[in-house]
C-alpha cells in the first residue's frame, strides 16, 4: 500500500466513526405522545398553536392542527 493511502484511510475512519452517534434517539429526549390525545405546541417563534396527535413513529409525530 501507499504511505498516503495508510495515512488517509484511518483518519476517514476517524472522522466518519463519531457521527454515527452523534443523532440521539427521540424516546430519549422527548414526552411521550399519545395519537388522539390534544396538546398546545409552538411552531418556530410563533404563538402557541392546538394539535391533535394523528400518528407517531419512532422519528415522526404527526399532527392535526385546530382553529
């Protein structure tokens, strides 16, 4: 092998290792959330806007929102 190529592939290795963890699950720093159950939540810098919950996976949660 090439002295570059034995230089460059650990650091790739290196590099690219941490930010597979870098993404927390979200069960791990959010509430739970219930589907039908209704909750006061605030979109970006914006007022308070009412939802009713329509569906939940593990990285999405999907909302109705009410006038």
């Amino acid at each position: 092998m090439e002295p570059k190529i034995r230089i460059i592939i650990p650091i790739i290795v290196l590099v690219l290792f941490p930010s597979c963890y870098s993404y927390k699950n979200m069960a791990d720093t959010q509430d739970s959330y219930s589907v039908g159950e209704k909750y006061e939540i605030q979109i970006g810098a914006g007022n308070l806007e009412k939802v009713t919950v329509t569906s939940v996976t593990d990285s999405t949660v999907t909302v109705l929102q009410r006038g």
